[in-house]
C-alpha cells in the first residue's frame, strides 16, 4: 500500500468504545461538520442533515430508555441483555457528543458525509464509533419522543449516531478478508 498521511489516518482509525471524560473543542466540532459537508453528494444535494448532541442529559435518558427496552425484550439473547445491564452503560459508550445523521432520499450521501467525519475525527486524534444498533429504538414508539428532541426535519430519516470524542483505549486492529475482490481487466 502506498504510504502517505491519509493512507495512515485510515489504517489507524478504529471504532472507539471507551472515551475520557472531556468535552471535544468548539473549534474540533466545527472541523468536523465542514469536513463532513465537503463530502460529495449526487447532484450537489446536500441531502444530509447533522444534529450534534452534547448533552449529557439526553443521553443519560437515551440509554437508559434503550437499556429498559432491552432488558423487557423476552425475544433477545441474554447475552445482549448482560451488556445492557453493565454498570454505567451507555448508548454513546461514554462519548461527550454524539453526531446523529440524517438523510431526505438516498442515504448514500449521508455516508459520505459520515466518512469524511471519522477519518477528520482520526486526523485531530480524536476517537469515533457509528452506533446503529440503537436506531430501532429511535424508529420505534417508545423512541418518537427523543426524535422530536433531535429536531430531524420532516421528511428526512434517521439513520446512525457517530459518536467523538478523546479516546480513552486503542484497539487493536480487527483481521480484514481481502479475498473479497475480483478483478476484470
């Protein structure tokens, strides 16, 4: 592989579930965001949207919704329930901001955008983690409530949380199956 700064950012970059106890800058968050608009989008659409989440409070009450729906759930193994039941669980993995991302149409854009934020977020040391998994308790009736406080404009869906913050453990790297390429040349 040909080595060069972003060659780097993105063999470094790992999903990062353990995060200090320190807010991310202004200046960092406001990198972020420019650095996720300047991804490209089909037609120039932009059909994206970004609700930055910095409160604590709300999360707090997000994960402890999610855990209490998990936990009710007699359909889920109970190892996913041991995991929602660990002392201080959180939905954001202990993350001070959590990006939610949203998206009108086509959601491919919206990763574009979620892409470029990751790998800006590994280039300013910072850690990241998509969280998906909580999506279905946002989409479902116990989640409204929290979507109405996300302000997600009408006509777009939700579609994944990004968590940012200063890493607090650097994991190693998980094994990659590159035989999943062909070549037609």
């Amino acid at each position: 592989m040909i080595d060069n700064e972003l060659t780097r950012i993105i063999k470094e970059r790992r999903s990062i579930r353990k995060y200090r106890n320190e807010q991310i800058t202004e200046e960092q968050l406001q990198t972020l965001l420019e650095c996720g608009f300047l991804a490209p989008s089909g037609g120039n659409s932009q059909n994206w949207h970004v609700t930055v989440v910095q409160s604590k409070d709300f999360i707090d009450r997000l994960s402890a919704a999610n855990r209490e729906q998990v936990l009710a759930d007699k359909e889920l193994p109970q190892a996913i329930k041991d995991r929602f039941s660990q002392s201080g669980y959180s939905v954001a993995f202990g993350a001070p901001t959590v990006l939610f991302i949203s998206a009108k149409g086509s959601d491919v854009n919206a990763c574009f955008l979620a892409e470029h934020i990751v790998l800006a977020a590994e280039s300013l040391g910072l850690g990241t983690c998509y969280i998906g998994g909580i999506m279905g308790f946002l989409k479902g009736e116990d989640g409204k409530g929290f979507v109405e406080e996300l302000g997600v404009p009408e006509g777009y869906e939700l579609l994944y949380g990004i968590t940012v913050g200063i890493p607090d453990e650097r994991p190693e790297p998980k094994p990659r199956d590159y035989t999943k390429v062909n070549y037609l040349r």
